[in-house]
C-alpha cells in the first residue's frame, strides 16, 4: 500500500529551506505539489525537495519539478533536488532531469 501524500518545510544547512514530500507526485498531488512548492520557493531564496521519502515521480510530477524550477530561476532564486532513491532516482535519470537539477546525494552537500 502507498504511503500518504505528506510535505512539510524546515530549515537546512547554509540557510537552504528544506521541503520534504512523502509518498508520490502523480496526477492525484500534482496541484498540491505545485501550490505548496510555489509558496516554499517564492517565500524562500534557495530550497531542496527531500526525496528520501518519495515513492514515485510521474510525468505529472516532473513537470511540477520543471514548473517549479522555472519560477525559482525567474524570481531569481534557487530550486534543486536532494536525495533521490529507487524509482524516483531512475525517473529523474531516464527523463534527463538530471541534467537539469543539480541532485544532491546529502542535505550536508548543500553550499
């Protein structure tokens, strides 16, 4: 059974905000996603997803990953990706978003 859809804000090392998401980003929490990510990023100058927790990323999900990064660079702030793992980790390779997002691998690596 799939986790329950869960985001939560915390601060990170070298003032980063932290936004962590649980469970999936697919067509059911895309919009929630979006709104919740949109406030993070325009209140926030740099922040992460935390993916530790994520279960799954569809085509739904990254492009609220591309609409996300696409706010942060034109409000001039910054958006990235941390700790990916499994499929999540393979959705992001196998799309090219990798190429994209610097993917961090720790909250630790954050400069």
């Amino acid at each position: 059974m799939a986790k329950e859809f869960l985001q939560k804000e915390s601060s990170g090392p070298n003032d980063w905000t932290v936004w962590s998401v649980s469970g999936r980003i697919d067509m059911v929490t895309a919009d929630s996603a979006y709104a919740t990510g949109e406030d993070i990023v325009l209140r926030n100058v740099k922040t992460v997803l935390d993916m530790t927790d994520m279960e799954y990323l569809s085509s739904a999900g990254l492009r609220v990953l591309l609409r996300l990064n696409k706010l942060a660079k034109k409000n001039g702030k910054t958006f990235t990706l941390a700790r990916p793992s499994g499929i999540v980790k393979s959705v992001l390779e196998d799309s090219g978003m990798d190429a994209l997002f610097t993917i961090y691998t720790s909250l630790e690596e954050l400069d």
